[in-house]
C-alpha cells in the first residue's frame, strides 16, 4: 500500500518574498491596485487615505467589469496568475460603455493583488458582478500564504471592486505625496480619473521639477503640445509610461514605448523607459481622418499622421538626449565633489588616470546608479592614493 504524500506547507515568509514591496511599501502597492482597476476598465477610482489616528481607514473602490465570487476565488487561490493568458492582452468595456475601444491590460503575475497587505492584515474585498455583490475578509497566516472568508452576500446591479482597510495603516505617505506618485503614472487616458479623499488627481499634483512642456511644430499642419512627465525612479516595468497620444481630450490607442514609434524612441529595458511619460495633444489630428474609427490607432498611411509621428518623436528623442546629458554631468560633478579630498593628495597622472576614468564609466553606463557609479570610483581613488604595496593591500581588503 502506497503512503499518502504530505501536505505541502509554505514558510510564514513566503508571501513577504513572493510579493516582494508590492506588500511592504505603500507607494508601491497603492501603484498596484490602481493599475488592477485600469485592468477591470474602470473609468473612475476613488481612493480614502487613512489617518495616523486611525480615525479614516485605507479604502481603495473602482468602477471596473469587477468579479463573480467563483472568478474571486480563482483568481485569488492562483499563485503568478497570468492575467493575459487568462482573459487576454485586451479588455472589454463594461455594457454601459461600449463606445470606447478595448484596453491593454497591465498585469502579467498577479502580484499586484496583494497589495492589500500592505495597508492592512486582515483586509476587506468586495467584489460585485453579475447581480451580486460578495465581501470577503482576506488573512495571513495559518496553513497557507493568506486565506479568506465570506462575511457578506447581497444583490446588487452594479460592478467593481473595493479594497478595505480592516486595521489602522502605520503611514509613510501623505495625501499629497500619493496624489503625486499616481499623477506621475496614470494621468495619460482621460477617460480614467482617480481620486484621493475627494480630490481628483491632475497635472497641478505634478510637483514642477517633475514636469516639463515643449512644443513640436509641424508643416501645413500645426503645432503638438508636449508634456514629459518624470516618475524620479525606475519602476519595475514600463506598464505606465511610454507615449501616449491624446486628441480631443481622447486617448489615441495604448500607452507605451513601441506602438506608435517610426523609429525605435527608447529601448524597454533601460532606466528611462521605466521612468518617463510623454503626452503629446495633437487636436488637429481629428480633422485629417488621421484616426482609426475605433480609436485604436493612426491611420498608417495618413500623410497628416506621418508628419507628426516623425516630428513628435524626433522631439521627444531630443528631450531625453537632453536629460541623459544632464544627467551625466550631475553625476560626474557629484563623485568629483565626494572624492575630492582624497583626489588632490595622488599624483598628477593618476588623477589624470581618475578623470578620464569617471568620464568613461558615466558616459558609457547609463544604466548604473550614482551610488554604484560614486562605490566604483571610490574604489579607485583610494587603490591610486595607496603609496605602497602593503597600503595597496589594506585599501583591497577594506
């Protein structure tokens, strides 16, 4: 008689590395749940940002397709759910919002759904869908990496999904600070609004360093408007930037990086891409049979199109050239001013030797951080000050 095989069992720590920030920092998480409701095709998402007295309780509520029970409890029991695989690249409007065009959605793991987590253990789901509208309360611990538990079932004839705080949030971010991460990252289709305590998101919560506006003028046909939003870090993925096209207050097919490049703008993988947004306003593209009836794209062989494609992006090729330059040289000025103390003391030629040095390293790898650029160039400055080989060997070991 064959013996049973044991259960399998998960560490207490497992979710923590599964999840990985997406459950320990706020900003990430909050990043996460608003991009699972641009996946539901929801138009509006209103966020309640809890209070250090714990007075006001995280709740983040969207309008979105939303969930039956049986697809929560799927979707939920699956660890790495593969979203595109699941349901597609595209999602369909909710029935009362069929005009407008499929969208690509941006989950690919089904990470992003623990984001709950990191507002609050146990925290509070209601998904609503198909007539009904179910609560679940989802836990840590026990036997499994969460759980969860049906505390409520109505009717209901709306759709959507609302996350709920069930205990006080340890807070890291201000209301202000939040409006201003997710401006940043999800203000490219206006026909996606989220609000944080009743005040809707907009440019205006885009601190000025941030932002800047340029212009790209085009012949016989008229000038586009050019906004560069800078997100100041690298995401994981570039799922909420690239460019994104807006005529008539209408977004023009998907944001990102290749759908509508003449030429290849940036390469997916570098720190940029992860970084930037641009929104190009080009209202007189309505008025050139430019876009597709559905709102998918440009007409490939429209010469109005065309024209402002080449322009546009040859704009925006110029701007992140001209970021990338500054850059570099706010990296070099900083090692130099670091490491100037130690610089001065060796010899002409090997401070001639660190120069050139620090040059080549910022001008050539542009994916290194400046802590690692100024960790690599200290290295070196205190190897060429070394005077002896014993020194050579103590500054090695240290």
């Amino acid at each position: 008689m064959a013996s049973e095989l044991p259960l399998l069992g998960f560490d207490p720590r497992f979710l923590d590395r599964h999840a990985g920030p997406i459950i320990s920092d706020l900003s990430v998480a909050l990043v996460e749940l608003v991009a699972n409701a641009w996946d539901a095709y929801a138009t509006a998402v209103e966020i309640t940002w809890p209070t250090n007295s714990g007075a006001q309780k995280f709740s983040i509520k969207d309008n979105g397709r939303g969930m039956t029970a049986a697809q929560f409890e799927q979707r939920w029991g699956v660890f790495d759910y593969n979203r595109v695989k699941a349901e597609g690249e595209y999602v369909a409007p909710p029935a009362e919002l069929q005009k407008l065009a499929p969208r690509r959605v941006y989950g690919r793991n089904g990470r992003g759904r623990h984001g709950g987590f990191a507002f609050s253990n146990p925290y509070e789901i209601a998904v609503e869908a198909a007539g009904e509208k179910v609560t679940y309360r989802v836990s840590r611990g026990g036997h499994r990496p969460f759980d969860w538990e049906i505390i409520k079932r109505e009717q209901s004839a709306g759709h959507g999904v609302e996350i709920r705080a069930v205990e006080p949030t340890r807070l890291r971010l201000g209301a202000a600070e939040v409006r201003e991460v997710l401006g940043t990252r999800f203000l490219t289709d206006p026909n996606f609004k989220v609000s944080v305590d009743g005040h809707p998101v907009t440019f205006d919560d885009i601190p000025q360093d941030f932002l800047r506006e340029t212009f790209a003028d085009i012949d016989g046909v008229g000038r586009a408007k050019i906004l560069m939003i800078d997100s100041q870090r690298s995401d994981r993925t570039t799922r909420q930037h690239g460019i994104a096209w807006h005529v008539n207050n209408r977004l023009v097919g998907d944001c990102g990086w290749r759908g509508t490049d003449y030429e290849r703008v940036l390469d997916g993988r570098t720190s940029e891409a992860k970084r930037f947004t641009f929104i190009v306003f080009a209202d007189f593209l309505a008025d050139n049979d430019a876009i597709l009836p559905d709102w998918s794209g440009f007409q490939a062989g429209n010469e109005t199109w065309r024209k402002t494609q080449v322009a546009v992006q040859d704009k925006i090729r110029e701007e992140i050239a001209a970021f990338s330059s500054e850059r570099r040289s706010e990296a070099k000025e900083a090692v130099h001013e670091r490491y100037a103390s130690i610089v001065t003391r060796i010899a002409p030629s090997a401070r001639e030797r660190w120069n050139s040095f620090v040059d080549q390293i910022v001008d050539t790898c542009p994916g290194m951080s400046s802590e690692q650029i100024e960790q690599v160039a200290g290295i070196l400055a205190n190897l060429e000050a070394s005077t002896s080989k014993y020194g050579l060997l103590a500054k090695l070991h240290g």
